[in-house]
C-alpha cells in the first residue's frame, strides 16, 4: 500500500511536467519566420532549413517566442539563430539553420595574367550557392569588365571584388556618412575614415566622440555598419 501514493505523486507530477513542457512547432515557426523576413530581397532562389527543437525540451511554455540573430550574424550560410522567451518564464535557446542562395556568379572563363584588364570572353556565368562562397564574390559582368586583375587567376576561379583593381570609393581621412538600418530605421552620422576601401571593402571610422567603428564601404563612399 505504501507504493501506491508515491506512484499517483510521480504520475501526477510527470503529467504535469508533459502539459508545461514548450512545443516545438512554435519555436520553429518564430525562426522560420524571422530568417524569411532577413533573407527577403536576396537574389536567387532562397532555401531555408533550421534544425527542430529538442522534443525533450524542459523549456516552460511560451506565450510569445521571438526569434534574433546573435552577435553581428547574418542569415547567410550556416549560422545560429536565437528564439527567446519574455513571458511568462524568461528563456533563451538557439537554433542552427542554414540559408541557401541559388543564383548567378561569375568565374574566370580562361587563365589571366597579373593586369590583364578583363573583357567579357574572360569571365562566364555560372549558378551556384552564393551563400557558400566568399562575400565579395562578383554577381553582375559589369562589376568586373574593364578592370585589371591583381593577380594571376585561373580557369574557374569565382571572381572576388578583392581580385580586381577597383577605383577606391573612400579614402582615408575623408569625412563619410556613416549609417546602420533595421526594419523599420536609419540611423546615420559622420565620421572620417582612418583606411581607403573599395566597394565592399572594410574601414574603420573614427565618429565625433572619438569612438572608433568598423563598416563596409558602398559604392557612393557611404559606410554601411552592421550585418
């Protein structure tokens, strides 16, 4: 007899334990949704994937799951996403997800020399992930007709901003407007540029309070800060 009770409490507090665990389907679905709404105007065909909660989970259930992006990362390639929890239990968890971006990129379409300036039989089209390929790869042949290369490059080759001699959009110690955006904002402010850069280069800038930020130069020689 004595078992009895010990066995209705534990029954008792597992089922409890089942109804206030957190469902998965909703965690997965702020995430889905938040990656869609940072990957909207990428070029391409964008495919999503993000890793599904552990159905074990002893997370407290969430009125309101709201996904984020750690850090200075960016839905882009491989990455982590977090989903947090404000109410009524605080918590947080992250996500690994994976952004696909099928789209055209150009390659070397013969071997160039080092100042060979490039025409359009030097460079070809081919579709791919961009995402799994370096940032500054080039998108557009008129990104790169009429520059010279830097470099020896060969057959093949995904052609990368860094690759060509490309004019300067900033130089150091100008004075450039530097901004950063979100959904719904711009916020911009001016500093002076302590390197040159050219398009989708970094420069740090030194801002009127002597803070010193890091972005990346556009092609107006305006400076774009964060991801």
């Amino acid at each position: 007899m004595t078992g009895r009770p010990f066995l209705s409490f534990a029954l008792f507090f597992a089922s409890i334990s089942a109804i206030a665990q957190q469902p998965t389907a909703p965690v997965e679905a702020a995430a889905r949704a938040f990656i869609e709404k940072e990957t909207r105007g990428l070029p391409g065909e964008v495919s999503i994937e993000v890793s599904p909660l552990d159905p074990g989970n002893r997370l407290p259930p969430c009125s309101e799951p709201t996904a984020f992006l750690p850090n200075s990362a960016r839905a882009w390639g491989a990455f982590s996403v977090g989903v947090r929890c404000e109410s009524p239990v605080a918590w947080t968890i992250y996500l690994q997800a994976r952004v696909k971006v099928i789209s055209d990129y150009l390659v070397v379409a013969r071997p160039l020399t080092a100042g060979q300036i490039i025409g359009p039989a030097e460079i070809e089209h081919r579709r791919g992930d961009i995402a799994a390929l370096p940032d500054d790869v080039l998108t557009d042949a008129s990104q790169a007709t009429g520059r010279p290369a830097r470099q020896a490059l060969a057959q093949g080759t995904p052609l990368r901003a860094r690759m060509l001699r490309i004019p300067k959009a900033v130089r150091q110690g100008s004075t450039v407007t530097v901004f950063s955006r979100g959904e719904a904002f711009r916020v911009s402010n001016t500093g002076r540029a302590l390197n040159s850069a050219a398009p989708g280069e970094t420069v740090r800038v030194r801002l009127p309070n002597n803070q010193v930020i890091t972005g990346t130069a556009l092609h107006d020689g305006t400076i774009e800060v964060g991801p």
